[in-house]
C-alpha cells in the first residue's frame, strides 16, 4: 500500500514537471513571437545601416509602393506617380494619402510613419527626423526576384517574397507555353524604346517598360547593344540615324506626351526613312504599349505585364 502511495506521488510529480516544462516552451514561443512582431532588425541601405521595425505598420515610400504593397505590407502615404499605377486596387490606393514630389515632411509627419522608403537622397535629410528612413536608389538592383528579395530582407518578409517568386515562375511558365504554341522564335532579340517628347531612348531590361517581364520573365534576350545599356546606365538617348544600331527583331515602343495623345514627334518619326527600313517595322514587329501601364516595375505591376506581353506577342505571329 506504501508503494503504491509512492508511485502514485511519483507519477503525480512527473506530470508536474512535464506540464511545467510545456508551460515554460509555450511562453518562451510567445516571447519570441512578441519580439519578431514588436523588435527590430539592422538594413544595410544606401544611407548607412538602418534600424527598421521587423513588422511595419504605417509605410510611407516613393517610387517602391507597389514592391512594399506585393509583400502584404500596410501603405499610408505614397506619391503621384505611384497612385497613378493602374495594377493596384482602387480600394487600396484610397486610403494611401499623396504626399507629394519631394515629399512633404509635414505630410509625412502626420501620416506617424514607422517606416519610410526613398530612392532620393535629397529626401533623406528631413525624412530621417521623423521615422527610420531608407534610402535605395533606382538601380540598387537589376533583377526583379532580387528586389523582391531585399525588400523581404528590409521589411522581414522573407516568407512572402519567396511565394511571390515561386508565383512569377509558375506564371511566367504559363505564357511561355502559350508562346510555344504559336511557334514564336524564342532566339529573337528584343529591344526597349521610348519617345520623350521629341527624344528618343533605348532602355535597358530593369527600366521598367516590360524589361523584366521580357527577360527574367519569359527568358528572352536584349540585342547586343541594347545589352551593354543595360549592363551599363540603364538607359541611352539615341539619335533617329543612330536606331538601326540598336534594332532589335522585335522592338517595344512607348511614348511619353503630357496629355497622352501621339505627338506630332511620334507621327514624324514613323514617316521618317530611317525607321521605314528597319527590319521589326518591315515585318509588323514593333509592338507599341501604353506608356501608363509599362513604365511601372513592381512586382505588382510585373505579374499583370506578363499576360499583356506575351498577347502582343501572339498576335504578331499570326
């Protein structure tokens, strides 16, 4: 009868000990799931090493809304030309505020931001008073899926960034299928170009206007000078007898006016010899897009180029 009082107390008191240990890992979790929420972490940016809140709230950014916006992160103030981007949800960019270009710091102040994001220096001075700002220029990185990574590092959201990626795959996949069914020649090259008023420029693959859809997206590669642009700044101004240079096998065409009509400098240039003999507009292959849906290059963005890429596409091989 002793023994069994004995074991009893023993079971009693391994019990005790198991739920003690289970109630202290519980609430180590909790612990640690509190300080990833509520902490920070170090940012290597452009203006030094940054301490940046590891679950930000109250984002204010210029010119990166919509890389901050396809990581599942709150936006509440933004610029112009950011809310000008028809990929994102009209419900969205209604409750991000304008704060202007530069941005305001009395606006940015009272939007009570924990985190802003810039791609102009001359920003970070008056913007750093208010809330830990970073500072990523343009070209920071040249790769789609690598800006999606730094922004995941930057606003600890690795998880997602890494879903995105597998979705811009899985996706691009997609429209390279159905560019096999048509028999396109994925071996052509192909070039970026855009008219400014009365100049022209030739763009390389991470300046927006469907570059990283093209390239990283459907593995299509830039003809060759077009390719050390893009190795280089990025972008070049060309003169109308300097173009055939840069003629691609199918060449992508935006334009720029103020008000959004063809410009008079468009019209010209279409009239003009020079483009009349080069090979992509003898055999109907530059493909002009709308300068407001392809000058954007977020992820967002990017994802609704896809299918609007490889349709123009299609429909030059019929």
């Amino acid at each position: 009868m002793k023994n069994q009082k004995i074991k009893g107390l023993v079971f009693i008191l391994g019990v005790l000990i198991v739920l003690t240990g289970c109630g202290s890992n519980t609430s180590d979790t909790e612990k640690a799931q509190e300080k990833e929420a509520t902490g920070t972490h170090l940012f290597k940016a452009a203006n030094g090493e940054i301490e940046v809140p590891n679950n930000p709230k109250r984002v204010v950014v210029r010119t990166y809304m919509g890389h901050v916006l396809a990581l599942d992160v709150p936006v509440v103030g933004a610029t112009e030309w950011d809310l000008a981007s028809p990929f994102i949800d009209k419900k969205v960019l209604d409750k991000i505020k304008d704060v202007g270009v530069p941005m305001n710091a009395e606006e940015v102040l009272a939007l009570e931001p924990d985190l802003i994001i810039t791609d102009t220096e001359d920003e970070v001075a008056s913007l750093e008073k208010i809330a830990p700002t970073v500072l990523l220029p343009y070209d920071t990185v040249r790769n789609i899926n690598e800006s999606v990574d730094l922004f995941g590092e930057l606003l600890n959201r690795k998880t997602e960034a890494e879903a995105w990626k597998k979705s811009f795959k899985e996706n691009a996949d997609k429209e390279r299928a159905r560019l096999a069914e048509v028999n396109f020649p994925m071996d052509a090259t192909v070039g970026l170009y855009e008219l400014q008023d009365s100049k022209l420029f030739v763009f390389g693959s991470n300046f927006g206007r469907g570059g990283q859809v093209l390239t990283t997206g459907l593995g299509l590669k830039q003809q060759d000078n077009i390719q050390k642009v893009s190795d280089g700044d990025g972008w070049k101004e060309l003169s109308l007898e300097a173009l055939p240079d840069y003629a691609a096998d199918f060449m992508f065409f935006t334009s720029y006016t103020a008000n959004g009509t063809e410009s008079a400098e468009l019209t010209a240039l279409k009239a003009n010899p020079i483009w009349k003999t080069i090979p992509a507009v003898e055999k109907n292959q530059v493909i002009e897009l709308p300068f407001e849906k392809m000058y954007y290059y977020d992820p967002i963005a990017i994802q609704a180029q896809l299918k609007l890429i490889t349709d123009k596409l299609i429909e030059t091989q019929k």
